[in-house]
C-alpha cells in the first residue's frame, strides 16, 4: 500500500500550489488546472539539459491552444499524428517546416494532406506506408521507425504497435531513396515514462549499426536521430531526473556516434507537461461492500472515462492528495460511471485517510498531460473533462 501521505512540496512549489488551490477553489469538479508557467520552465530545462537538440513537441500530450501557442513562441517544433492536430499547429501560425508527420499508421489522402499544407518530414515503418508518401509527399525527408525493448521498464509503453526491426529499417531506408525520397534518419520511442536509462542505450546502439551500414553498404549518410519521448513526470513511483536523463543519453551519443553526432530530435510529451496540471475531483460515495471488509471504496466524480485512462492497467500511478490528515486505510478509488471497467485502483492499494469523507475533494498530481483529450464526450451523460490554464 501507499501508506504514504502525498506531501504537496514534493511535487509543487509552494507558491505555485498556492495559486492553483485558489484558482480551483473557484470551480466546479471534475477539471484540471494547468500552470503554463511550469510548462515554461520545463521547456527551459530540456533545452538547458540538451542544447543541441532540436524539440518537436507530441502534440497528443495536450493540444491545447494555450500550451501550443507558449511552446511555438518558446521555438519548438511539433511531432503531429493527424490532419485535426496539424489544422491545430498551423492554425496559431507554426510554419509547416516545424512540423513532422510522426505517425506510422496514416491514409495516402492525409499524406497529401501535410505535403499540400508543406510538411516535408515523415515517419514511417512500413514498405505500404513508404510507397504512399513517395507517391503523395514526393522528395519529402523520411525517418524510419525501430522497434526497442525496454517496454517492462516504461510505465506506458509504445512497443509493437510502432517501429520495424534493424533489417527492415535498412531495407526502406534503401528504398525511400530508389522512390525519390530523402532517407533522412532513425527514430525509436523507448516506451512513455521510461525509467530505466539504459533502454536509449541499447536504442541508440541499433541505430548505429543502420547508420553504418547504410553509409557502407549503399552510401547512404542518414543525417538525423530521433530519440523520441518517454521522459519521465512525477508521479508515485520514483524516477531519476531530468538532468541525469540527458547525462547518460548524451555519453550513449557521443560513445556511438563521437563528439560530431548527427542532427538531434527529441519529441516530449509527458515530461513537459504533466507536472503543471491537478486534476481535481470530488468524493461522491464511500462505501463498505461487508461490514467486515477491511478498505473502503471511494467513489469519485473522475474516472477512466472523463481523463484516467493511463489507469489502465493501474499503469499510471498518480499521486492523490487531500487536506484531510491522520490516520490512513487501504482504500479502492473508482469513478462515477455505470461501467464496472471504470475502476482506476484495486491491486494498489492507495492509503487515503479514514476520515476522508464525501464531498472532500481530491487533487490528483502530475496530470497535465493525457488527460483532458482523453476524456469520453458523453458516457452516461457526463460531459469531457474541463481544462483551465492559468
Ligand atoms: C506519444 C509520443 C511521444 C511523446 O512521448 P512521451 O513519453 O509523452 O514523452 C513522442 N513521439 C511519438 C512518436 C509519440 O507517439
């Protein structure tokens, strides 16, 4: 069990808690509130830790118009996976030159799409994908995609769905250049919320053997490594911090590729943007399902339907704080809804104190990222979950 209180400065400085608590004071549950600022200084601190690096930010984190217009002006790029996100990006006036087409799985007509709106970077990991974008984005810059491992040791993984193996990789690289396409790079997502550092490691030596490869083989000079997301938020479970994060991955880079390393892209998610949100909900029922059960279940007014879905699983764990104190007992926390799927923790047991009671409201940490665009439109009637940005 968590039998831990969650204590607010581990997570927030006091003085930006303090305006959050006051704007959410003003509210209606369930939301989330997001303080932009954090989001700036964790753009500062990527950018401080990984000078070199070029940034695209993953749109899909949140997409917000706020967050989108802070990181354009701050000088990212975007890494967008459909034609809804790029109208969002382009929309704010980002030039289609800082944006990539991430997404491996996408319609010929959508390719068409981004190259008639200017984006000339695409990721693929596939041989029918390539041949779309040779015939819809001709020219255009490819990166293809590799599998990793690591998946046991991110949180949130993305293997198997995405990224082709080493031979594959080669195989289309060679052929993006016979399909009059530019054989630009490598890309690899070592998993969402990664934290064993030794998965870009091993990502990082895969790529190497293509780029050499390539280079002896066919004469190809790829020039680009896209190290994907998969930095760490804050949330329950411990990570190491961002610093060391770039320590390590950078001494991976120059022991494979020397001090003269080719162009560097990093597509964040989670890790710009998680820390500046609290989603707050509302204690609905508590419960006892026999008079001598030991834990209580909480029912709240958020659920997996309205922005917990990396609950899945039990996947994500949040850090859940109250102002109730004292005494702590093992507890279920469920959300609103008529589906018994809409359970957010039942193996894991948090310890939320005994005498929380219904109507208190509960602050779950780190949850400005794959929240609010996750939530369901209308199931069992309740609307999306509600964003503010302050
Ligand atoms: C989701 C995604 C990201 C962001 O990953 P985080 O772990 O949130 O940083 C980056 N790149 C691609 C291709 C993605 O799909």
């Amino acid at each position: 069990m968590s039998n831990q209180s969650i204590k607010v400065e581990d997570y927030y400085d006091q003085a930006t808690f303090s305006r959050m608590k006051a704007f959410a004071d003003t509210k209606e549950t369930p939301f989330v509130v997001i303080d932009t600022a954090t989001v700036d200084r964790n753009y500062d601190e990527l950018t401080g830790n990984f000078p070199f690096a070029n940034i695209y930010y993953a749109v899909k984190a949140n997409p917000a118009p706020e967050i989108l217009k802070l990181l354009s002006d701050k000088g990212s790029s975007f890494d967008i996976a459909s034609i809804y996100e790029l109208n969002k990006v382009l929309n704010l006036g980002v030039s289609p030159e800082r944006c990539s087409y991430g997404n491996t799985i996408k319609k010929s007509k959508d390719i068409r799409y981004f190259y008639d709106k200017g984006v000339r970077m695409f990721a693929t990991d596939s041989e029918a994908d390539l041949r779309n974008i040779a015939k819809a984005a001709p020219g255009s810059k490819i990166y293809v995609r590799i599998l990793t491992e690591g998946s046991y040791t991110a949180d949130w993984p993305l293997s198997r769905k995405f990224g082709c193996q080493n031979d594959m990789a080669m195989d289309l690289l060679i052929l993006a250049r016979d399909l009059g396409l530019n054989p630009y790079g490598v890309s690899f997502h070592v998993g969402s919320q990664q934290r064993d550092i030794d998965s870009w490691d091993a990502a990082i030596g895969k790529v190497k053997v293509i780029f050499e490869r390539l280079q002896e083989e066919d004469g190809i000079t790829l020039k680009m490594i896209n190290l994907g997301g998969g930095f760490p938020a804050n949330y329950i479970t411990k990570t190491n911090d961002l610093a060391t994060y770039a320590q390590e991955i950078i001494r991976f880079i120059q022991e494979d590729f020397g001090d003269d390393f080719p162009e560097i892209i990093l597509e964040p998610g989670r890790s710009l943007i998680s820390n500046a949100g609290i989603l707050v909900s509302e204690v609905v029922l508590i419960s006892r399902k026999a008079r001598t059960s030991l834990h209580r279940w909480i029912y709240t007014d958020v659920g997996k339907f309205s922005g917990l879905i990396e609950t899945l699983d039990e996947s994500i764990k949040y850090p859940i704080y109250t102002e109730k104190t004292g005494e702590l007992e093992e507890v279920v926390i469920a959300g609103p809804t008529c589906d018994s799927a809409d359970i957010m923790y039942e193996n894991y047991k948090y310890g939320l104190p005994l005498n929380l009671a219904i109507g208190d409201r509960m602050y779950w940490f780190s949850t400005g990222a794959y929240t609010t665009t996750y939530s369901a439109i209308e199931f069992n009637g309740f609307p999306p979950l509600k964003d503010y940005y302050v």
